[in-house]
C-alpha cells in the first residue's frame, strides 16, 4: 500500500500471475479505480491464461517512497515448457518506478528495470547455491549511501542467506554481483521486509530465522527481529513468535509457521505487524488457518 498525501494507491495483479496493476482510492480505502487499459492503472501485461512459455508476473510485499519517488519491486516467473512450474530460478526480478507528483495510473510515468535471474553457475559456489536456487520476493531499500538496493529472498542450499541487487541511478538497470552480493542474514528463505528507522538510523527486519541443526532449511516456526547498520552485516535481536505448542520439533517444522510478516512503525515508539501464521491445527506450516495482529510497543528497548 501506498500513502500519498493525494491518495491512497495499491499495486498488485489482476489474478494469479495475471496483469500488474495501480489502483487508487480517495476516499480512505473504501472505494478504489478500475484498470481498464495502460492510462488508467495497466502498469504491464500478463500471460492469458492457458499460454505457456510467457512471463507471468508477480509482485513483491513492498513498496518504497523515497525523495519524491515510489519504488515497487516485482518479479516474472518463466514458464519453463516440460519443467517445473514453481522453481525459484525461474524468477526474475525487476524494480518499476515513477515519481510521484506524475499520474500513477499511466503506465508511461513509470520506469521499469531490465529483468535478472540468478545464475548459480556464476556464483561458482556449489556449497550454497545450485540448480533450482535462485530468488523471489524482493524489497527495496535505500542504502546508506542514498542509492536504491533490493534486499530479496534466496532459495539456496544453505539457509539464512539474502541478495543484494542494485539499482542505477537512471532507475532503468538492476545489477547483482556475483562476488558479494549474498550475504549472511537473519531468515532469508521466506518472504521478509526492511525498513529504516529514522531516530536510530538502524534497518530493522522481521524474518524466519533458522536456528543451526534444524533438518528443515525453509522451516518458518519461529519469527525473529533482526537490525543492520549497513544492509549487509544484520544481528538477531528478539525472538518475538515461536511454538508453543508443544510439538516435537520435526512436527513444528512442518505444521507450525509465523510467516510473510507485514509491519510498519506505528507512530514514535511502536510497531505493528500482521502475520499469516499456521498454528495448532493448519494443515501444513506453509498453509495458514489464522491471520494475526501484533504490538509491539517501545521496540527500541530491545536493542
């Protein structure tokens, strides 16, 4: 969601990989425009249903209002004919921007990068990535030095790893280096977002951290906060959901999930966060049977 002075604005697709569109409301969320073509909310076509061997669009959990322009990472998934349909090397990633004094609803004002996937075979690291890995789900992020970064998810063979994907100055061209630009974090194998603390100037991250001997690399049974000065170097801060359920842990690992975190920093001193999240009686820890809402007040005490 995004909040502008003017209006409220949401980015999302027509249906399950369908056409990524903008729609806007001006009356508080109640009612919101309907995309109809690329001058009233059509940012980019999908794949008619049916088709193969097309992109098909995704977008990401988060959006970025940073000097005067909106960022919103999405990604396309490669049908690959014969193959897999859901594999994480088959997306890739891309950012689309515009400024936002211009009509958001034109597909003209916005700025779309170039497409990436992850190559494992450059990374040239077989440890921690393979065939099949690759990433999804990406968030943008300024850095410290004022330039836009995506922080993305990473499917590897090692869990508790992110991307890093850089952005130019242009907002045209979205780079990876291949040499550093997987780094150590806290989670990373599922769905996380980042943002900026003003009063400490510390990235804070809310992910599925996953604590050494687990047997299951993508488990998401336990939900930590995790902060960074600097994108790349991240500590784990608080434990703040996990099971209690008392299940054994290989049965938490596969029934139990506190996942795709949402939050914001709720005025001076809190945060809210809602979390999709697979508890007691879900039929598996990816899908969910409750939608929770948390508070978590005077944060900053952690640190």
């Amino acid at each position: 969601m995004i909040s502008l002075p003017d209006a409220l604005y949401h980015i999302g697709v027509t249906r399950d990989y369908g056409d990524m569109v903008i729609r806007r409301s001006t009356d508080g969320g109640f009612t919101w425009s309907i995309p109809k073509d690329e001058k009233s909310g059509i940012l980019m076509k999908g794949t008619p249903a049916g088709e193969p061997h097309h992109y098909r669009i995704e977008t990401s959990a988060t959006e970025l209002v940073h000097n005067s322009r909106v960022y919103k990472a999405f990604e396309c998934h490669v049908i690959d004919p014969g193959g897999p349909e859901w594999r994480a090397d088959k997306f890739a990633a891309g950012i689309i921007s515009a400024d936002i004094h211009d009509d958001l609803l034109d597909a003209s004002n916005w700025t779309m990068t170039n497409k990436v996937q992850f190559d494992y075979r450059q990374y040239n690291n077989p440890d921690i990535a393979g065939e099949g890995n690759g990433w999804l789900e990406g968030t943008p992020v300024p850095a410290p030095d004022g330039s836009i970064c995506e922080l993305i998810r990473m499917h590897l063979r090692k869990p508790n790893k992110a991307g890093i994907l850089k952005l130019s100055d242009d907002c045209k061209q979205l780079s990876f280096d291949y040499k550093d630009g997987i780094i150590d974090f806290v989670g990373g194998a599922s769905r996380f977002t980042v943002r900026r603390d003003l009063k400490t100037g510390l990235y804070v991250t809310f992910s599925n951290y996953v604590t050494e001997g687990a047997k299951y690399p993508t488990c998401r049974n336990l939900l930590c906060m995790a902060v960074s000065e600097d994108l790349r170097n991240w500590r784990r801060v608080k434990d703040v959901l996990k099971d209690e359920s008392g299940l054994p842990p290989e049965y938490s690992a596969k029934l139990t999930g506190f996942q795709y975190p949402a939050w914001q920093f709720d005025g001076d001193d809190d945060i809210i966060l809602l979390c999709r999240m697979s508890y007691r009686g879900a039929h598996t820890f990816h899908d969910a049977n409750r939608l929770t809402f948390h508070r978590f007040e005077n944060w900053r005490k952690w640190l």
